[in-house]
C-alpha cells in the first residue's frame, strides 16, 4: 500500500502564512491628531476603532491558534502515514 503523501512543507508553509497574518493583525495607535478633538463625531471615531482593535486581536488570536492546529494535525497525519507504510511494508 502505498502513502497518503504528506506534504509536511506544504502544512509547515500554510501554517507558517497563518502566523505571519496573525502577527500583521497587531495593535495599532490611532493619531493623536484625532484625540485632540472634541466633537462627538470624534468620539464615536475612537469607539468605532477600539472595537476594531479588539476585533483584530481576537482574529489573530484565532489565526495564531489555527496556524498551530495546523500544524498538529499535519505531524500527527505524516506519523501515521509512516507508520501505515511501514505496517503494510512488513506484511
């Protein structure tokens, strides 16, 4: 019987893309030009962009761990796949 055909570099890279997406979902500052401001138009400005950063947290988060899932996944099927080769070789 022959491999599945794991491609540990094609996870490694998937997974590898996902951090690197996570990590560009980083805090940013709004300008200070806008805190000077005192009209309420300004105001709901800085909610709507505290909302935003803490929507892009969570998102990076998801996609840190997801990147991570998928490369668990991807080591536990390579395993396997060895092993099965290996059983099914011997028999």
């Amino acid at each position: 019987m022959s491999r599945i055909g794991i491609d540990p570099n094609n996870i490694n890279e998937r997974a590898a893309s996902l951090k690197q997406a996570s990590e560009n979902l980083g805090e940013q500052a709004l300008s200070p030009i806008d805190s000077r401001s005192t009209i309420s138009a300004n105001e709901n400005t800085k909610k709507a962009f505290e909302h935003a950063q803490s929507a892009h947290q969570i998102l990076g988060t998801a996609l840190l761990q997801s990147s991570q899932t998928i490369k668990d996944i991807g080591e536990g099927f390579f395993t396997l796949d060895e092993q099965a080769a290996t059983s099914f070789a011997s028999n």
